[in-house]
C-alpha cells in the first residue's frame, strides 16, 4: 500500500499525522511510499520510501499553533534529536506545522551539540527559524533530494 495511515486515533496529533500524510501523499504519489508510523513511543512520525530505489527517509512534525508561528525559535525534544541518532533514523527532516505554514530543518549531527535548556522538566533545544526551510514546495524539494 502507497499510503499507510494511523488506525488508532486517540488525539488531535494523530489526526494531524493523518491529514499530513495525506497531503504529502497527494503530492509524492507517483514516487514515494507514505507510513505513518504507529508506535507511540517512536521518534519520528512518518517513513517515507522510494518506489525508484527504496530509500528511506523520516519525518517529525510538530503541528502548532498559528499564534506561535512568529517566534524567532521553534523547539524539539533534546530526547527525541538523541533518539534519531541513537536509532539510525536517518536522514530525517524535522517539521514545524503552524496552520498553513510550514517550517522545516533536515536533521544533521550538529543538532546534538546544540545547547539544551529545560521547559516543563523536559531537555530541549531550540532551532533558530532562520536556519529552517520554508513551505511545502520547499519541504517536496527536499523529501525528493533526499530519496533520489
């Protein structure tokens, strides 16, 4: 199947998951396989491959608030960015959602030397906006870069 969709849906980010990966899919169809990974405890929310030469990639998405999207600085979990390395999960490309607008960063070993500061007992690292991509043209260029 070309596009593999959460069956449980126990929150708004699964549901979010799901209508992310469908208008991925109406995009890539053609060329790209879409899972969206259903492990709770997963770092990442989507694997993405080739149909050309079975590539594989992965996205996170972090669907946020629009009222958020004119901070100088997105966040993403110091566990999470150790658990992509950890777990061989890559290439992968970090996703900011906030309504319409899209913000993304592909996600390189420089990450984890970021500095990392606590919110709500949680380690994170913030990701300055104006080292993210933007859109989902940009995001498609990318993802297509990535598994070609």
């Amino acid at each position: 199947m070309d596009l593999e969709l959460k069956k449980t849906i126990v929150s708004y980010s699964d549901t979010n998951e799901n209508n992310f990966a469908i208008d991925l899919w109406k995009i890539l169809k053609e060329n790209v396989k879409i899972k969206v990974i259903n492990d709770v405890y997963s770092s990442v929310d989507y694997k993405l491959t080739s149909k050309q030469n079975e590539k594989v990639i992965y996205l996170e998405l972090k669907c946020r608030d629009i009222k958020y999207a004119n901070c100088d600085t997105f966040i993403m979990g110091k566990t999470k960015i150790d658990n992509i390395t950890a777990k061989c999960l890559t290439p992968c490309i970090l996703v900011w959602k906030f309504g319409d607008i899209i913000y993304f960063k592909e996600y390189t070993s420089d990450l984890m030397n970021y500095d990392t500061f606590i919110i709500q007992k949680s380690k994170v690292i913030y990701i300055k906006k104006m080292e993210c991509g933007i859109g989902m043209e940009s995001l498609i260029e990318l993802i297509n870069k990535l598994l070609n």
